[in-house]
C-alpha cells in the first residue's frame, strides 16, 4: 500500500498533523476522528493525551523519503497557521533594540553564524503562547548584528524526528550551503517517552531549508534520551559533534561523534569526567579558541549554586579545554558566565573580523510567568557580547556596534534626587565605591538596586521591588577591586550589568512602571555618563 492510501484512511492530507514512525509503526495524528475511515489496515485508533492517532504497521514500502514528503505537507499547514502569529503584539515591556519573539515564547539562540554576507540568528520558538511546548526556529539576518529583518521560519516540528520540537542546534557555513544541525525531540505514548535524534537541514539560499533526517539516529552508549544541542567544530582533519547528555547514572556529560563529510557521524566518547558530579544533565554545549586558550562552554542543571539566593538548578557557564592527541579533551576551572537572574543557552560566533561574539537566552526554563506574558509574549535574547580571554581573565563587553544606537550623551552627577532618564533605554557607566547603592528604573513604586556591600565586597542585585513574578529577586557577586566600576545596558525591562571592564556580568528582566525612568544613588554623588538608545531597525522589536 503506497503511503497516500494510509493518508487516505486518516481523512487525507488536510486531516493530518503529526507523522510518528516509533519501531515498526506507522502513526499519523489527525484533526477530526470522524474523517478516518474504517479499514482492517488501522491497527487501532488511540487517544494520547487528547490528541488522536491513527497505529498502523509500518510496512517496508514506506521509505524515509516518502515520509519526508509527508513532513513537507504538514510543514506547509503549520507555516499557514503561524502566519497570524508573526505579528507583534504591542506591550509597553517590549524591549528597543534586543531580539523579542512577535508572539508567544522564546528560549535559546540557535544557528547563530555569519554566512554569505550577513548575520543569522534562529531561536528556539513557541508561537501560539507562554508555554514550552513543539519547538519551531525562529530565523532573523543582519547585517551589523544590530538591526535586525525577520525571515520566514526554517523549521516546523513537521516530521517524524521533531514531531515535538526542533531543538537547538548550531549552523556551519560552508561556501554556498548554510547546515543546522539540530535535534529532534519525538514523544511516544500516553508516558510521553522521549525519542532523541541529530538532524540536518540544509539551505543553498540561507532562507529556504531542506531537512534531511537525522543524522545521528542512535543514542551514544551509556546516556539516556537526554542527548542534545550539536554545535559542529572541525579538530585536526575531522568534524566533531559536541552534544550535552546525561548518563545512565544521571551525570551531566559532553558527548562527542566524528565525522569526515558531516552526513556520516561516528561514536567518539563521553567528555567531562574530571568535573566529577557536576549536576544531572548539560545542555547546549559550545566550544571555541580565545588568544590561544580552548574554552567549553556548558549549562549545568543541578549543581551547586554560586550564591545563596540563587537556588535555580539551571546555569550556565564556561572551563578552559585541553585537547590531547589519543585521549580526547579534557575540563577544567569552570566558572559561571553570568551572575544575574536571567541567562542560559549562550551561542557564540566568530565574525568575519576575527571576534568571538556570544548571544543568550534572557530567561529560564521555569520562568514563563511574566508581566508581558499578560500580552502574548515572553522572554528576550542578551546583548551581543564580544569575549575576551585577557592576562588570564576571561571578558565580556557589548559589541562596539552597539554605539551606533546611541542618540544623546550626557555627563551627569547622581545624587539622591532621582536623575529622569527619560525612557528605559540606555546605555549608563560610573564607578560606586564600596558602600553605595545604585538605584535604577526608579518611580515612586519601583526600582531595582545594586548595592556595593562594604561588609561583604559584594555587588548585590536586588529586583524586589518591581512587578516581577518570579519569588527570586536578589543575585551577589565577590568582587576584590577597590571600586565597582558598572556599565549598564537598560532596555525598557532588562539591565545587563558589566562590571569591572567585563570581568563579570549580571544580566536580568526587571519589570517596572513605564514611568520607572529614575536614576539615583542613595549616598555622596556620582559622576556618570549615560547615552540614550534609540530602538533598532526591526519593526517586530518595537512597541
Ligand atoms: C535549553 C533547552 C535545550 C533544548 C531546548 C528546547 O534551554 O532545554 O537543551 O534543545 O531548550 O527548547
């Protein structure tokens, strides 16, 4: 029977908006039960989750081609009913110049690379609302990583192997054809079991993809179904595909495969062992060269926080890596890649200048309850950051594209009557002593503090007293510099904190009054410099 006939029996085309093929199964997903027909082929009808399937035998007269094809008209149903939800929605939270999704949730950057000419940046992307749920990538290009255009979206959770989520996943340019490498999440079953493959999608246009399957369709040994987030790196004369994972003992671990065409990929090892037990899973991996130091870069779920306040398990950070011929690589001295409340899922990309730049996710997984959220959106990505590995220190600090936002400079004195900064979009530098406290988007009811704690040598972040929902509100970092010196980039409901030249970096979503736009310190007087910022072009960013 040809695979139109099992379409045929599931109401058609038009019926059908899941493809599953678990073991020797061939499951479609329908719209209306009523439209199924009545046939000894339909091994049974079954309700999962509220969604009804249509069981059958796969037989071997079904190729991987065929369901392809089926991916492809489900792909093209989705892309239709998304169409509404590429609009902005306005909301007075709307971040100026940083990437917002038009609808629905954002979680981690993906593909972000530079390719034939311009800047690419997918997300991870749920359209229709707050919720995580089948992961779509969202696509926008640039040209100064700036200002920003969106594009249509590459990849729906269309086909077999990401039925329930395209995950993330890195991009490599190579000449003519932009690769994703990507994973694809699959859930079987009232249990929901997760099915776990490394999938490639090509475009020779950097717009259009093709998806071609996974690539990887196994697990590695020793892992469970948390294997995930390929970024592709070339090491000596071979691919490498670095993935996080989980073991079979529930440790977080780097899994590597090689490969010499990027079609054909080959077990290597598990990486990591050195960090010991160092929390249940790692995601989204990175691995990338600064001034001749190898640096890993991973999300550790689960591992001891860096503070007391914090009691999140996600996090996120960065150890040096050291490559030995026959052995492999191995880490050492991790160190967390932002101090503040909101940062997970960082990707880099080297530009054609020769900087590494690297973009996060400004939320976390748990996190979706938010004042935006009332409107039809909810999370942001960071800055772009350029790092630097400088006398043994590691350094973040804003692109110098960034100074093309700028539209007003002003040297100004804060003192304890609140400065007007007349908006929620700037670009602000001063240095604290030991003993005072910054105020920022300040009003009557609102503001979100850092105080440089004397007692303690801390910088202490504190977001109580705004409309945030989430019940964690203060971040610490140990500093032992004589002063604090800040640099803050505010963009209507987030600050990123630079501190001391880059040398550590909070990053949080604040959300206040849109008349919040107060800034004062609460002992002495401090000089500063604050320039304004002006939105970027990206009619989807603004309100
Ligand atoms: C990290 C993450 C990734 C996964 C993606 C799914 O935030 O959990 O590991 O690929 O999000 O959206």
């Amino acid at each position: 029977m040809s695979i139109e006939k099992y379409i045929d029996l599931c109401g058609g085309n038009e019926n059908i908006t899941r493809v599953l093929v678990p073991g020797d199964q061939l499951i479609f997903a329908v719209k209306n039960s009523q439209l199924i027909a009545t046939s000894e082929s339909i091994d049974t009808v079954q309700d999962v989750l509220g969604e009804t399937q249509v069981v059958f035998t796969r037989p071997e007269s079904v190729t991987n081609d065929m369901l392809l094809c089926v991916g492809k008209r489900i792909a093209s149903q989705q892309l239709q009913q998304i169409e509404s939800f590429s609009d902005p929605v306005e909301c007075e939270y709307r971040p100026q110049w940083h990437i917002s999704p038009p609808q629905g949730l954002l979680n981690d950057p993906n593909g972000f690379v530079f390719h034939d000419g311009q800047y690419h940046m997918f997300y991870q992307w749920y359209p229709y609302a707050c919720v995580h749920k089948d992961k779509h990538w969202a696509h926008l290009t640039s040209k100064d990583l700036i200002n920003w255009e969106w594009q249509p979206i590459p990849l729906t959770p269309s086909d077999w192997f990401d039925s329930h989520g395209v995950f993330s996943g890195h991009a490599l340019s190579m000449g003519e054809e932009l690769m994703l490498f990507y994973t694809g999440n699959t859930r079987i079953g009232p249990e929901r079991d997760r099915h776990t493959t490394q999938c490639l999608a090509t475009s020779k246009d950097g717009i259009n993809f093709e998806k071609h399957g996974p690539v990887v369709g196994e697990l590695p040994p020793g892992t469970t179904e948390h294997v995930r987030d390929p970024k592709i790196l070339r090491h000596n004369d071979k691919w490498l595909m670095l993935l996080g994972a989980q073991t079979t003992e529930l440790k977080g671990r780097f899994v590597v495969y090689t490969s010499d065409d990027l079609k054909s990929w080959e077990f290597d090892s598990l990486y990591g062992d050195e960090l010991g037990d160092f929390g249940y899973m790692w995601e989204c991996p990175d691995m990338f060269e600064l001034n001749g130091q190898m640096f890993s870069v991973l999300g550790p779920q689960g591992i001891e926080s860096f503070s007391q306040h914090n009691t999140i398990p996600h996090h996120n950070g960065i150890a040096k890596s050291q490559w030995t011929e026959g052995f492999g690589f191995s880490v050492s001295e991790f160190e967390h890649l932002d101090y503040g409340f909101d940062f997970y899922a960082p990707q880099t990309m080297l530009t054609p200048d020769g900087r590494r730049v690297m973009c996060g996710w400004m939320g976390l997984p748990d996190e979706i309850d938010q004042p935006s959220t009332d409107n039809g959106w909810v999370h942001q990505l960071t800055t772009m950051r350029e790092m630097r590995f400088e006398n043994g220190k590691l350094i973040q600090w804003p692109i110098a594209e960034h100074d093309s936002l700028v539209s007003e400079t002003q040297q100004i004195m804060l003192t304890q009557d609140a400065f007007d900064a007349q908006g929620k979009s700037f670009d602000l530098e001063l240095e604290l002593e030991w003993g005072q406290t910054l105020n920022l988007f300040e009003s009557s009811e609102h503001k979100v503090t850092l105080k440089a704690d004397y007692e303690t040598k801390r910088l202490i972040l504190d977001r109580s007293q705004t409309l945030n929902r989430a019940q964690d509100t203060v971040r610490e970092v140990i500093l032992d510099s004589d002063k604090v010196s800040l640099r803050i980039l505010a963009d209507t409901s987030s600050i990123e904190v630079f501190i001391n030249g880059g040398e550590a970096v909070m990053t949080g979503r604040v959300f206040t009054a849109v008349d919040a736009s107060g800034i004062s310190v609460d002992t002495g007087s401090v000089k500063a410099t604050v320039k304004r910022l002006k939105a970027s072009e990206a009619p989807f960013m603004q309100v």
